[in-house]
C-alpha cells in the first residue's frame, strides 16, 4: 500500500496551492479518503474528506469555503485545492484512506496514511 502525496511548496498568503495524492495497493474506489495536517508543536488535524462514491464531503470548519477535496477514479488519485491561503494554513499535510467508506473525523479509525507533503504560506 502506497499514499504518494505531492504538491506542497512555499506560497505567499492569499494564493493557492493543489495537493495531490496517488494511491497503490488497494481498492481505492472502495474507501473514503481524508487529509490531515499537523503544524509544529500541535496534534494532528483533521482537514477534509470524501466518501467512496464522491458524493459526501467534509470540511473542519476553518477551511471551509476556501479548500475542495476531490477524486479521480481512472487514476486513483485524491486532490485538495486549497485558495485563500493563510499563514495559519502552514502544516505538513497528510492523507490518508479508511475502509469505511463514508467519511469519519476520527484519524484513529484511517487504515492507511501517506508520508506527508509540507505547505507553508508567509504573509
């Protein structure tokens, strides 16, 4: 099982960034699919996700109206587009997948996680 997450980088307030994940070795068309970020010296976050079929997603509330979770079945792969950047966006952000089909907040309920992609926005 493989979550290759990409598309971080150094982005200045206000701008925007899309984040993707490529997953391998498992069914992904069968499993919900979050993003979590974690900024320095703070617990895990859960940040947004989309049930199996795409027809259900979930935002925290501070990125809500500003970041879209979306999937594309032919290439197994999860994005997060993320506008309206701001300094407190700044994390190392994760995905990661759960057999539970519909989404969940609960991060000890994912089965399997990617190794990280690292977002700073300056202001």
């Amino acid at each position: 099982v493989q979550l290759q997450a990409s598309g971080g980088g150094l982005v200045q307030a206000g701008g925007s960034l899309r984040l993707s994940c490529a997953a391998s070795g498992f069914t992904f068309s069968s499993y919900a699919m979050s993003w979590v970020r974690q900024s320095p010296g703070k617990e895990r976050e859960f940040v947004a996700a989309i049930s199996w079929s795409g027809s259900m997603t979930d935002y925290v509330d501070s990125v809500k109206g500003r970041f879209t979770i979306s999937r594309d079945y032919a290439k197994n792969t999860v994005y997060l587009q993320m506008n309206s950047l701001k300094p407190e966006d700044t994390a190392v952000y994760y995905c990661a997948a759960d057999r539970g089909r519909w989404t969940t907040r609960a991060l000890y309920e994912y089965d399997y996680w990617g190794q990280g992609t690292l977002v700073t926005v300056s202001s």
